[in-house]
C-alpha cells in the first residue's frame, strides 16, 4: 500500500515536469543498508523516455 502511494506520487511529479508515465513503469526497491533511506527508484528508464521524446521534437524542428 505505501509502494502503491509512493509510485502514485512519482507519477504525478513525473507528469507535471515532463510527461505522463504509467504507474506500473515505476520500480521501487529496498534501498541497501548502507543507503540512507527506504525505497530506491530506478530513474534511468525516464532519463531513455525523455532523451527518446526529446530526439524526435529535435527531428521534426530540423524538418521544417
């Protein structure tokens, strides 16, 4: 339950900053003891979307 919040939060700021992601493409994992913290997000599955999303916005500008 709180895993299903969390990503629902990530989801939200993910949208307002850059675009709509589905919950389910959210990976938490048990961050290691030796981290601060409780949950780790994997951010490099959005760092791909976005470098995709932005190369194609790119493409289209050098078509016109």
């Amino acid at each position: 339950m709180l895993e299903t919040k969390i990503r629902r939060k990530i989801a939200e700021a993910f949208k307002t900053l850059f675009a709509e992601v589905e919950e389910n493409k959210i990976t938490l994992q048990k961050t290691r003891k030796d981290v601060q913290g409780d949950y780790t997000v994997n951010v490099f599955p959005f760092y791909v979307f976005l470098n995709f999303r932005q190369k194609k916005r790119l493409n289209k500008l050098e078509s016109i």
